[in-house]
C-alpha cells in the first residue's frame, strides 16, 4: 500500500512539473513568434499577462529580452540585475548563462 501511494504521488508531482513546463514553452514560443514578427509591446503585454508576479528566471529573462529589443533599456537593464541577484541566491549555471547572454545583447543595444 505505501508503494502504491508513494508512485502515484510520484506520478502526480511529475505530471504537474511537465504541465507547467509545458505552459512555460508554449508561452515561450507564442512570444517568440512575435518578436519575429517585430510585435514587441505584444510580446510584452503576453507576458505580462500570462506570467503574473511568479515567473520563472527564464521568462524574466525572455521580458529583459523583449524590453531590449522594443528600445527600453533601462527597465531592461534593472530586470537583468534583479535576475542576477535571484541567480546568485539560486545559482543555476544554464539560467546564468541566458541572463549573461542577455546582458550582453542589452550592451551591444545601449
């Protein structure tokens, strides 16, 4: 009996980490395609509103990246340092290594 409810707790937790990675890409994606379409403050309103005050680092980074883009560096800027701070209390090499990426083509805009 405690097999079985440990692996259905198990499969419960893992469902729920895939579905909400699943949202995330598929958000990522939605606003990707914008920004090829050079749709920037809708980019930017969709991720506003469908990632709320929780978002990820990623898709934190991914606002820094639209902000970039759309000319508001500053408020792109103030993002990448937040981001950075919350890295630091976490370290996640692969998110460090989005944000620093970001950083830099927020310096090649500025």
């Amino acid at each position: 009996m405690q097999k079985l409810l440990t692996g259905t707790w198990l499969l419960v937790t893992l469902n729920l980490i895939a579905f909400g990675q699943g949202q995330e890409a598929d958000l990522m994606r939605q606003v990707d395609d914008l920004l090829l379409n050079s749709a920037f403050t809708e980019a930017l309103a969709l991720l506003e509103k469908e990632s709320g005050h929780a978002s990820s680092i990623l898709l934190q980074n991914k606002k820094a990246e639209v902000l970039t883009r759309n000319g508001n560096l500053e408020e792109a800027e103030k993002l990448l340092h937040t981001i950075q701070q919350q890295i630091t209390a976490q370290p996640d090499d692969y998110l460090e290594a989005v944000t620093r990426s970001n950083i830099g083509f927020l310096q090649l805009n500025q």
